[in-house]
C-alpha cells in the first residue's frame, strides 16, 4: 500500500473547500488517518493546492519557526474550521439542514476570513479581481478556503455534493446526470465492485 503524504493525496474533492475536508481519511473508520499533523504539513497542502506560492510558504515557515506555539495554535484552528466545512457539507450532502451551531460557526468563520478580502476593478471592461490582504498571517491559509465554501453555498449545485459510499470523503458531482457515487473511481469505486465481485463469488460457491 502506498504511504499517505501530502504530494500522494488525491483530490478528488472538485472544489477547494472539499479538498480541505477530504484531508482526513477515511472518516468511515475509527481512527482516521489525519494528513494535517502539522504546521508544515498545512503549508505543503496549501502550495499544492495553489493557495500558497513557495516564496510565500518559506516566509510562514520562517515566521512559524521563530513562533512555534503561535503556528500550532493556528494549526488547530484551522482544523477546528474543517470539521465546522465538513458538519456543514455533510448534512447538505445527505439532504439535511445544517445545525443552527454549525452554522453559526461558520458565518464566524467566513467574517472573520472576508475581513482580509480586497477588491480591484481593472480595464475598460471593469474586470473584478480579489486578493489577500495579510498572506503572513498564520491563519489566511483558511481564508480561500472559506471563501470557496462560501462560493459553493450560494451556489445552485448544492445537490452536486455527495458523500462517497465507501470512503465518506465529501466531493463535487460533475458528472452530466449527477449519478457519481464515489470520489473516485479508480480508487473507491473500484474496490467497492471488486469486493462486491469476491462477495458475489463466495456465496456462488458456498451454495
């Protein structure tokens, strides 16, 4: 079996904020493997999803070097605002309304990230861009991330999130009909009709 790392893991969330989520596997066990067990690991994740640039990265990582227990506080905040994604995306996932809790949580949540949201309106065509204020602080690293789960929420494809059946990792159904069931198919959904093949075959022969 290939070692889960942060360059290894798939994302096959779909959206930004789902990859977030999906940085703990598999949520159908016990003991669920957590690829975020530090500061670093954070920042690995957000240059590879693009949220970070390397240049960006090694400054945070300097700052969190010199400040160790300001970056771990950090780092629990930021997967305290997941499991809030994950609570609120899960009840949509499976048809429900999310709790007034969870709610609440996350529109703390989302004011505190758009606070360090700029606006620019460029060109004759009055483009409008976004960016970061304040890249070193320890905890923009959610900032995209709520802005993304934001994005999604006011979305009309709410009924596009889906909680895989075999892994319950959260995902973005892009297929034409929306009839995805797996996050993936090459990895979930293949071992879900390869047992369901062995099983199927055992009970042949047994009878």
């Amino acid at each position: 079996m290939e070692e889960r790392t942060i360059e290894s893991l798939p994302l096959d969330g779909g959206k930004l904020c789902l990859n977030f989520v999906n940085t703990v596997h598999d949520r159908t066990v016990e003991e669920p493997f957590e690829y975020l067990s530090s500061y670093n690991d954070l920042l690995e994740w957000s240059v590879k999803l693009e949220i970070l640039s390397s240049p960006e990265r090694e400054k945070l990582t300097s700052l969190a070097d010199d400040d160790p227990e300001k970056s771990s506080a950090a780092l629990r905040q930021v997967l305290e605002a997941r499991e809030v994604l994950y609570n609120l995306f899960l009840a949509i996932a499976q048809n429900r309304v999310p709790n007034d809790e969870t709610q609440g949580k996350f529109n703390k949540l989302l004011s505190e990230a758009t606070s360090g949201l700029a606006l620019q309106i460029k060109g004759e065509d009055l483009n409008v861009q976004h960016k970061w204020l304040e890249k070193d602080n320890f905890r923009y690293l959610s900032y995209p991330i709520l802005k993304s789960a934001y994005d999604l929420l006011v979305s009309d494809d709410l009924d596009r999130v889906k909680e895989c059946g075999a892994c319950g990792w959260l995902f973005y159904d892009q297929s034409k009909n929306k009839s995805r069931k797996w996050c993936s198919m090459e990895n979930c959904g293949s071992n879900v009709k390869a047992k369901r093949y062995y099983h199927r075959h055992k009970k042949k022969k047994e009878d």
